[in-house]
C-alpha cells in the first residue's frame, strides 16, 4: 500500500447525497487535522443524483459541526475508482456488495465497510436517514466521527510499521 502521503480514500453510498459526502467531509477534517495528506472523494453507487449538492439536511446538520459539503456534488461510482483509490469504504452492506459486483478482482481487498474503523459505535453500517427524520443525520455524523477518528489512526499507524 502507497504511503500515506499518496493515499486516495473514496466513501461510496447509494446516491452520494447523504452518508457519502459527509463521510468526505467529515474524513477530511480529520486528516487534515492530523496533517495527513490524501486525496479524499466520495461518489454513489447509484446514478439518482448525479451534478447534485449534498442533501440539504446533510449539509445543515454537517454545519452545525463546522463541516461544509456545500462544494460536494455528487457522482456515480466509476470503473477506473478501484484502481485509482487504496480505500473503497461504503456506508453498508447492501453498497458493498455492489461495489463488490463490480470490482474487478484484483481490487477487491480495497473494499471495507466504514464502520469497521469506528471504535465506540455499536453499528456496523452507516444507517440512510434520507427517509428518517432530523435525529438520523445527526446519528450518522456521530458514527462517521466515530469511524473516521478510527481510520485516522489506521492510517498513521500504516506508517509506523
């Protein structure tokens, strides 16, 4: 695996308007933060909303923690994401197998779920709160913390061994 220096981290989710681009915001405040120097993108598995600005609520409730999505618009996941990210991380089970489905099998070890970097979080995926109501955004920012402190620290401690 590229050093951390090089290192591209992609967050995959249904339509890239909720979970995926908070993930990508969230992420990147952290690994800034830790001065860490990746290239951070989130895309969907679907094409529902492709162009599109993060949900309006993702981004309010995102802002309420002093992460702006607001410059995010969304995109679909594309074939050549396998090769060019080191970390392919859904938000769930049901986006990582189509991520699966669709990755050639070389690039398979690539693709993990987010939660499994989440240390404090009793979920293993990143529930959509699209249909929910105000508490499922702030929920998911709670687990996308949680599990991007966690690969923060993956990610400084790849360059320790």
């Amino acid at each position: 695996m590229k050093n951390a220096a090089t290192r591209a981290v992609l967050f995959v989710c249904m339509g890239n308007i909720c979970r995926s681009p908070s993930a990508e915001g969230v992420f990147r405040t952290y690994a800034e933060a830790a001065q860490l120097n990746l290239h951070i993108d989130s895309a969907g598995t679907h094409a529902y909303h492709i162009g599109e600005a993060p949900d309006p609520r993702s981004q309010q409730f995102a802002a309420r923690r002093g992460i702006d999505l607001s410059q995010q618009r969304a995109r679909k996941l594309a074939a050549d994401d396998f090769e060019k990210f080191d970390l392919l991380l859904a938000m769930d089970k049901e986006n990582l197998a189509r991520m699966k489905a669709a990755c050639p099998p070389a690039y398979q070890h690539k693709l993990k779920l987010m939660m499994d970097y989440a240390s404090h979080s009793d979920s293993d995926i990143v529930p959509d709160p699209y249909y929910g109501g105000p508490d499922g955004f702030d929920l998911v920012l709670d687990y996308i913390e949680d599990a991007s402190a966690g690969l923060v620290r993956a990610i400084q401690n790849e360059g320790k061994t």
